[in-house]
C-alpha cells in the first residue's frame, strides 16, 4: 500500500510539473534524482514533439496553399524548360547519330605510318598499294554507285574495269575507267604516272589525258608532262624510291616518310634537281644514294637528326 501511494504522489506531481502548475525545483523535492532526470528528457521530448506537430495542426492548409501557389507560377517555366530541353537532346541524339553513320559506319580510312607499306583490296577487288605517311578513304554506302577514292600521299592503284573511279586530292583529281597508275598528292607536289589504260588528270585550271608510259606533274603551281616511262609499275611497292628530275627537297620528305629520322637541311640548297633512287630497307645505303650524287655532307647528330651540309 505504501509503495502504491508514494507511485500516485509522484504521478500527481508530475502531472502539476508537466501542466507548469508547480516548478523544477519544487518536483525535484517530491522524486528521486534518477527520475527527475529520466522525467525531465520525457518533458524535453514531448515539447519537441508538439514543435513537431504544431505545423501539421495549425498551418498545413496555409502550406497547401503556397505549394499550390507556387505550381501555378512556376509551371509554364517548367513546360518551357522542359520543351527546350527535350529539343536539345533530339537534335543532339540526331546529329550524333548522323556524325555516327558518316564516320562510324560508311567511311572506310586507311593509313600507313613512317616506313610502312600496305596493300589494300577495295570492294570491287580494286587494289591499292600505300606507301608510306600516307592515307585513303572512302565512302562504303556510295561505293556502288560512286567509286572514289581520297588521298594524301602516295598509292599505285590497280583498278578493275567497270564504272568511272576517281582519286581525290587536295591538288587536283584522277580518273579513270579501268587502269594502273601511281599518285603522289603532297602539299605542292602532284605526280600521276599511267602504267596502263588511260587515266584523266584534272585539276582547278587544267585537264589532261595519259596512256601507258606518259605523266604529268605540278610542281609548285608548275605543269610539266612527261612520256617515255618504260617501268611496269612504280618501284617502290619493290623497296626503292625512285625519282626524275625532282627537287631535293622532295627527296629529302620521302627519306623522312621512308625512314623515322629528320634532316636539318638549314646549310644546303633544296631545289638542286635530283635524278635516282634509294633503298626503302638500308638507311645508310639510302642516305649514300641521295647525298653523295648531289655533293652534299651529312652527319648524324643523334638517333633520330641528321644534319646536311656542303
């Protein structure tokens, strides 16, 4: 019985503690200190529990009514946005898609790099030998209805007979029907030699026809045309380079595509015209064949210069 109304006391103080009826400190006087702490974290929480609960009682209607509010205004922005957005990803999806089926899925592009030859079947069973540092490309979809060919560098095409097939360079282009010929297609150096058939040379100002053995160049805005040619095909699909009437400077590039080295060529005078060859395979043999017809000294600095002199 004792026990049961010491339990009632402390309720009733503790309902007049939490009603703010009696203070702390008169509470504290009727329990002991171990519930006056464990009953002080209940009042702190249930008075938390009303900050809670106060805004869902007394101001959930004025909340609805600003959201509502807000959607009102900020709905036709939203739309906008939304439509612009939806706008940029289609246009963006498209354009990916076009950039995709151009370069990802037509165009066919082969290259070679320093002292690397290939041979290359196109899909009529066309061939196509690279050499060296240089590039084709072409249009796989069109390529039935339209055969071309870009180039930059140089390639001996064997071309099988059938509709018109054009070589496109940056310094003019290269057509024929069914033929053999080489292309060299290097900044301002154009050269197309005819091995067989007939081949058609155009380019912004001029046009012009070769058969078997005959050529033309253009040469630092220069055309010159040439006959006479009695090899069967260029010789350097063979491993030689080889080279009429040429500017050394030229001959000097097609070392450097041939072989990984580069020539500082500030003391020698580059337009002295060369006539001859060099071997693709032997750099020492190459640099003899070159260098030592024309008069000129050449040192190797290092691995990968070397220097030219008088």
């Amino acid at each position: 019985m004792e026990k049961n109304s010491i339990h009632n006391d402390n309720e009733y103080f503790l309902a007049d503690w939490i009603e703010g009826k009696i203070s702390a400190e008169e509470f504290k006087k009727y329990v002991s200190e171990e519930d006056f702490i464990a009953y002080n974290k209940l009042q702190k929480g249930i008075a938390l529990y009303e900050q809670l609960e106060a805004p869902l009682d007394h101001t959930f209607e004025k909340i609805q009514k600003k959201i509502a509010a807000k959607k009102e205004t900020k709905k036709p922005k939203v739309r906008k946005l939304n439509l612009n957005w939806a706008i940029s990803i289609a246009a963006s999806i498209v354009l990916f898609i076009g950039i995709y089926n151009m370069i990802g899925t037509n165009t066919v592009l082969i290259n070679t790099t320093i002292g690397e030859h290939k041979s290359i079947a196109l899909l009529d069973k066309s061939v196509v030998f690279l050499n060296s540092n240089s590039e084709i490309s072409y249009d796989k979809k069109r390529w039935n209805k339209e055969r071309e060919v870009k180039l930059k560098g140089e390639a001996y095409f064997k071309v099988q007979k059938g509709s018109t097939f054009t070589v496109i360079t940056d310094m003019g282009s290269v057509t024929v029907l069914g033929t053999q010929f080489n292309v060299i297609a290097k900044k301002d150096y154009f050269d197309v030699v005819c091995y067989e058939g007939k081949v058609k040379v155009k380019n912004n100002k001029n046009s012009f026809i070769l058969t078997p053995g005959k050529a033309v160049r253009i040469l630092n805005g220069e055309i010159k045309e040439t006959d006479k040619i009695t090899q069967h095909a260029p010789t350097w699909i063979l491993g030689e380079s080889s080279f009429r009437s040429v500017p050394l400077k030229y001959v000097i590039d097609a070392l450097e595509d041939q072989y990984k080295i580069n020539f500082d060529r500030k003391l020698i005078d580059e337009s002295i015209i060369y006539t001859g060859s060099f071997s693709n395979k032997n750099l020492d043999i190459a640099l003899a064949s070159v260098f030592k017809a024309t008069g000129i000294k050449y040192k190797k600095a290092n691995n990968k210069t070397i220097v030219l002199s008088k």
